[in-house]
C-alpha cells in the first residue's frame, strides 16, 4: 500500500486531474510522459478507491465498434510493457479469451463481427466446437455451435495496475495528491480555473474530472447535471477445484452470452460474473440524489446471490465442475454506467476547459486507450482519431435522471443481448425532446432513436409486418423502404429533419469567423452551401449547410448526433481568437420539414404567393416566405438529390404546416418517407455522410470533398495548411464507389474489403455505409482502398456475413441529382437516373 501525500505541493498548475482511480492515473501517467509540466492529480482517499479496486480486471481486444478496437489494444500493449518501464508488477495474465455462441443468430453475429474485424490488426478468430473445447476443456459442449476467440486477451490485477500507472506517472513529474477533497471548483472570466480543496486553492489552466461515481457531485460544483449512474455489480470467487488445479496451462476467460456471464481461472480456482436483467439488476439511484455518502471509498454493498441465481445455474450447466466449488468470496461493488454504457470522454461544451473522463462500465480495459487518447486531444488540440460515440456532448438538457437510470437498467441487462446492426433500444423513450409531429406520427411508423429526437425510419401500410424487427439479413422493413424510395423518385414525400442541429450566428464579425472556421467560401446573403470544419491536421471534424439569411446573420445546419460537438467547436474559436459574434442553439425551438420529388414544386406553390420556379427560386438558395400563412425559412436543398426543399420553422408550427402540406399534396400523391429511404436515396446520388465517409480520421481530398474546399481563399481557415502538405505528398487512399452482388444482406458499412491479388486474397479496405439501390436493384457501398486498387472498373470483393461477394468500382453517382439531370437537359444531352 502507497504512502500518502496529503498536501497541495504548489498552487498553480497546467491540467489539475479530479479522480485517482486508474483512468485519473493513466492520463496524469501519458500526459507527464508527453512532457507536459506541472500535471497534478487530486485524490479524495486513496488511489483506486471507488471502482477501480474491486474490478474483475478483465482485458480484451474485442468491442464492436471501430475505433474503440484500438482504444483496447492501445491499453493491452501498454500494460504488457507497463511492469517493465516501472519496475512495478502489475498481475497480467493473457490465456485468451472465447465468446461462446450456443445459438445460430450468435453465429451470425459473430460472422457480422469478423467482417469488422478483417481491417484491424489485433487477432481474432471464429473457431469450431472442437478448438473450443480444446482450449477450455472443462466446458460442457451440448449447446456450443462456436466460439469468438482473442488469443491475447486475459485479465490484469487492478491495483497492481494502478500502483503501475502512478509510478510511471511520478517518473515523468506528475503529482499525485491525496487525501485531497476537492470541495469547489471557481472558472475565472481568461478561461482557467480555481480548484478550492481541503488543504487550499490551486489554479489550474484546465480540469478534468475523472471521479468515477463522484463524477455528478464535481459537475453539480459547475452547473452541470451529469448523466452517469452506480450499477451494483457481483462476481464470486470459488475455491480450489482439482480439476483446475491439474491444468497444465491457464483457461482462456469465457463469455457465455447466452447465460450472460463471464468466467475465468482465479488461482486454483474460478471467478464469476454475471449481468443480471434490467428487472433484477440493481441501481444505487441514492447516490443520484443525494451525493456519494461521506467517507465512502474502499467499502462494498450487501451481496446478493439469489438476484444472480438463474446465472450461477447456467454457468454451472456450462461449466460442470462448478456445481463441487465453494463460495470462498462475494463481491458487489458499484460500476458507473453512462446511458449507453460506454464513456464520456473529452471536452465539455458550454464550460472552457472543462474536461471529462467518465462513465466507464469496463474502466480496466479503458484506462490505458482513454489515457492516451485524452493526453493527446489535450496536448494536440484535436484528437488523435474519431470517437464521437464517447463524446460528452452526445448528451443535453434531455438526459433526465429518469432517463439515465431507465438507460442504465437496459445497458446493464442487455450487455450481452446480440448486437444487430440499426439497432434500436426503447428504454427511457420518448424523452422531452420530440419534434412537432411526434403524437401524429408515431403509430404510423417505426420510429428510430437520435440524440434524444424520435424521428421516422420508415412508414406503415395495410398489410406491412409493422414494428422493430432486427436481423442481420434483410428485414420487415425491406419493401416498404422501397416503396417510400419509388414516392420521392416519381411523386413527393415529406419527412420530418427536426432533429437536426441548429444553431444561429450573427455580429460584426460572424463573415470573417465562419471564413476562418470553414473550408468553402462564405455563401452571399439568400445563398446556402456545404461547408466542412477542419482540425488542425486537416481532417474532417464537421459538415454544415451554411446560409447567410440576412448581411452576417447565418443559419447553420448539422447532424442530429454532431448538435453539442459541433457548437462546442465553434464556441471555443470564438471565446479563443475573440471574435465579436453571438450564436444561439435553435436546435429544440425550430421545427425541419423536407419535401421532395418532382411535384414537390407544385405541391409547395399552392400553399405561397412567392414564385417558387426555377429561375425565380434556384438551387441552394435560401428565403423567408410564407406558406398557408406559415413562416418558414425554406432552403432550396435535399438530402434525397431530388427537387426539394427544406423548411425551418417554429416547432409549434409543425403540425398546422405537415397537414397543410399533406392536403395540398393530394392529387399529386403526396405521402411520407422516413430516414431508411433518405439513406438509399442519399447513397445513390454519391452523398457522402459525416461519421461514414467523413470524420476525424479521414481528410476531404481523399473523401471526394474537393469541390467544398477552396484551398485558394484568402482566408486562412483552420487545417489549410495541413491540407496543402496531404495534396502535396499525394494520397495513399481513396473513397471509392462499389456495386456489390449480393443476395439477401447488404452491406451498411465498416465491412473488410479484399482482393484478390497475384499472391494472395489479402484485406486491402473498408466499407464506409452501404444499402440496397432500389433504382439499380442491386447493393451499393463506399469504401476506402489504396490508390493503385481505385480506378473505375477494379474488382474487389466485400466481405459480408461471413461470405466474400464480387464488387465493382463504378463511376459515381449511381442516379445524377435532379440540379445535374436539369443542367444536362438544357444542353441537350439525356440524364442518366
């Protein structure tokens, strides 16, 4: 056990880290060892108090999203090496690790998660009954069709790792102090900060709180209500089993999914956990509202086996020898869990330099990625590479602590549910944040999940097999998606956008800001265009529709998961560089409608007096009107590549202005559509989507993005100068467009891309997003390949569900855009659609 250093050391610091379990531990560890002077760490007890000692400790490769993959084998590499840099032990063990399919859907998705796994370099494997039972084999093999198998996985003594971290940590000149309570936290007007504790004030140039399930009490001292929870969660550790003890070499840790539990080798013996369902599972929502008791650090919760008994019974059908072990120890400890389980991590929007790293479920196997990932966004100004799914700022003033805790259950009990791809979870919905049109449309449709908005997928009709139906092959949802797709290509649909980011800027200096934040030229008053915000090193960190309404008076248009991530952005150039601008988040007042078609025209034109014809109302322009006596301000633009508009308005107005719509729209046809039939309609057309073919691991030349980045503007906007360096040297990869012959699954996205070369069938790319093209009635993709495999005509093939299909890159776009077919009829010429 450390000695304690209960005492401040200084009063001024450059980063001040709230929290000393091992995420606190790691960043205070890479951002000293990165060479930044003056980082201190503030602990309320000890280090690993709260979470961080009591943890199973497992380590694995494995995790279903992309960029999370390197996270955990950036922590794996780390802590093989961490004993040798430290001179402390740290408990390591790698046996391996086998996720057991006893069902014929898991085999699915453990084929659907090899296609992921192709283009990354960590090893895994599917692998047969007869090589499960090999490596384990005391398993009973009745039900066990296959096994997901990470040769380099294990499990790592906690402590012993955090004992590691601060050790290295000190090494390289951080302090770590503790006890230290941190009793109030003071942002002064420069940006900075002062940390009042219980031994005096430091100043610090920015905080991070990294207090695990203290986190809520830190961000309540700002204002802040932040949405993480305690989960009680219970292992059990047996005692010596003969048969355990006569192996020759250490198990592999097991995953039964099916029985949702983990288990592995504990000395002579075995360890244990379950996750029990959202009804039995247990939340300390105590802690929610009334703070984390005084005095609480290394203590534990009463156990409980009967709330676990069902999963001591499967683990005992699968692995016999455990029905002879005794019990020798029960842990039940609290885990913080976030909504959706997984972290929040980086810089928080609306407060300066005020960081984050909370929320871990699985803080081990996090601790050494989220380290590094965090000591480099700091130290860079951008991070390293793309993980908005752990951005703080997926979250707002919608996440309800009714919200987190209703989330918190779903996450715990259906942390080994199958993982379907456009996955849906229905826990805490509908929030407060439903557009307009909610009550009217939400027995019409299936209704998706974004960022707190419940926004139409698709849409039913008589006879249609109605509701949320996941499959890795095609579903319920198929035919009708086809069918909305036929309504906007030959008729008119409307579909609700509401959920998209809005924000307005205005002031003396909103033109030569936006010049400087935006890649593209500044669009003229009543003009609208795509505009990117780039990082520092040039890469994509956001898309925008930019419209300049009235002289500097700016619409900007954004994603519905990128709201908080793309205002946080701008926000920190304005308060940086002093611009005098004001900006609003419009976001929850302001309604979206899009009508699309050819007859959307005509629809529209019923319902104004304003001429909405071709010469009098083009192409990315941008007008206030009126229509059934409706302010609207309407954009003439569509994500469907059709003749359409968009329409923002007053949210109260949504309902008075889809019905006048909709009545107008009767002869015509005029009916709904959802986002499915958007994506198809959008992929068909070339559209590239931020956080598929754009994000912050891929720059705009090679998305395609050229014609939205004037390199020749006086402006010298953020990423310029990086973006002449990457042209320069030439691209090593390019997006390209694939046909893909598929039969009854199409490709979405992130799937390996082979070819098949003079020596061999090797993993030369990624998919980025993918569907069905209902106009060319076969699959369509994007996809990252090296530039010697990109040229028109290439032939490839996409791996999908276990199976290489034939793939073709074709010149893009499948269908030209209506603007393009208009252009080309005007020539003369016959558009192809």
């Amino acid at each position: 056990r450390e000695a304690s250093s209960p005492s401040l050391g200084k009063d001024r610091a450059d980063t001040v880290i709230i929290g000393g379990g091992c995420v606190g531990v790691s960043l205070a560890y890479h951002l000293a060892k990165a060479g930044l002077k003056d980082v201190v760490l503030l602990e309320k007890s000890e280090l690993t108090a709260g979470s961080t000692w009591h943890a199973a400790g497992l380590t694995t490769y494995f995790h279903p999203g992309i960029n999370l993959k390197k996270i955990h084998a950036y922590s794996i590499k780390l802590y093989e090496k961490l004993e040798e840099e430290t001179g402390q032990p740290v408990g390591f063990h790698q046996p391996g690790s086998i996720r057991i399919a006893s069902t014929p859907t898991r085999v699915d998705e453990f084929k659907y998660q090899m296609t992921r796994a192709g283009w990354h370099p960590t090893e895994q494997y599917l692998i047969t009954p007869e090589k499960v039972q090999k490596l384990f084999p005391l398993l009973n093999m009745d039900k066990v069709l296959a096994g997901l198998y990470n040769p380099g996985d294990g499990h790592i003594d906690p402590y012993s790792l955090t004992m590691a971290l601060a050790a290295g940590a000190r090494k390289y000149g951080a302090q770590l102090n503790y006890p230290v309570q941190v009793t109030n936290l003071n942002s002064r007007s420069d940006g900075t900060w002062e940390v009042e504790t219980s031994l005096g004030i430091i100043q610090a140039k920015r905080i991070v709180n990294a207090a695990g399930f203290w986190a809520r009490d830190i961000g309540k001292m700002i204002g802040l209500q932040h949405p993480v929870i305690p989960v009680h969660h219970q292992y059990v550790v047996t005692s010596t089993i003969p048969e355990v003890k006569a192996l020759k070499t250490e198990l592999p840790v097991i995953r039964d999914l099916e029985g949702s539990f983990y288990l592995r080798q504990e000395r002579d013996g075995l360890l244990f956990g379950p996750y029990e369902s959202e009804e039995k599972m247990k939340l300390q929502e105590s802690w929610v509202t009334n703070g984390v008791p005084p005095g609480f650090g290394k203590e534990l919760f009463e156990s409980d086996l009967d709330r676990i008994m069902e999963h001591i019974e499967a683990a005992m059908e699968m692995v016999p020898i455990l029905r002879k072990a005794d019990i020798v120890n029960t842990i039940a400890g609290p885990i913080t869990y976030s909504p959706d389980i997984l972290p929040m991590v980086g810089p928080h929007q609306g407060v300066r330099n005020y960081w984050i790293a909370i929320g871990f479920g699985y803080g081990i196997i996090h601790a050494g990625g989220m380290g590094r990932y965090l000591s480099d966004w700091i130290l860079e100004g951008e991070p390293p590479f793309d993980l908005i799914e752990v951005d703080p700022n997926r979250y707002g003033k919608w996440t309800t602590t009714e919200y987190t805790a209703a989330k918190a259950r779903e996450s715990y009990g259906f942390n080994n549910i199958v993982g379907y791809p456009k996955e849906e979870r229905f826990a805490g919905r509908p929030t407060e944040r439903t557009s307009g049109l909610y009550d009217l449309l939400k027995s019409k449709c299936s209704m998706g999940f974004h960022a707190g908005w419940e926004q139409p997928h698709w849409f039913y009709k008589p006879g249609d097999e109605t509701g949320y139906k996941p499959s890795f092959r095609r579903t319920n949802w198929f035919d009708p998606v086809g069918r909305e797709y036929k309504q906007v290509m030959e008729k008119v649909g409307v579909i609700d956008l509401s959920p998209f980011g809005k924000f307005k800027v205005k002031g003396t200096d909103s033109v030569k800001l936006l010049d400087h934040l935006f890649a593209n030229v500044v669009p003229k008053v009543g003009s609208t265009n795509i505009s990117h915000m780039l990082t520092p090193r040039g890469k994509v960190y956001a898309e925008l529709t930019v419209s300049q309404l009235y002289p500097r008076e700016f619409m900007l248009v954004t994603g519905s998961g990128s709201e908080l991530h793309d205002l946080r952005w701008i926000e920190e150039k304005i308060s940086r560089d002093g611009y005098k601008v004001e900006i609003e988040n419009m976001t929850d007042e302001m309604g979206v409608l899009s009508v699309a078609g050819p007859y959307s025209r005509q629809v529209l034109q019923k319902l104004t007096n304003e001429d909405l014809s071709d010469a009098s109302f083009k192409f990315l322009q941008c007008r206030h009107l009126k229509l059934s006596n409706i302010a609207v301000t309407a954009i003439r633009i569509s994500y469907t590549g059709e003749l359409g508009w968009e329409l923002y308005h007053r949210k109260e107005d949504s309902v008075s202005l889809y019905s006048a719509i909709m009545e107008a729209g009767q002869k015509e046809g005029i009916d709904d559509f959802g986002t499915y039939a958007l994506n198809a309609l959008r992929l068909e057309k070339g559209f590239r989507a931020w956080g598929s073919e754009m994000n912050c691991d891929t720059n705009p030349l090679e998305a395609g993005l050229e014609y939205f980045v004037k390199l020749n503007k006086a402006a010298d906007f953020t990423g310029k100068q990086a973006l002449k360096q990457i042209k320069e040297k030439g691209l090593k990869r390019r997006l390209v467009y694939l046909i893909v012959e598929t039969d009854n699954v199409d490709p979405e996205g992130n799937e390996s891309v082979w070819h098949n070369g003079k020596a061999r069938t090797i993993v030369i790319g990624n998919t980025t997003s993918g569907c069905f093209s209902y106009g060319a009635q076969q699959s369509v993709a994007f996809a990252y390949v090296p530039m010697e495999l990109s040229k028109v005509g290439q032939k490839l093939e996409v791996e999908l569900l276990g199976k290489n299909y034939p793939a073709t890159i074709i010149q893009e776009p499948l269908v030209l855009t209506e603007p393009t077919r208009m252009r080309l009829q005007t020539k003369g010429e016959s558009p192809k659609i």
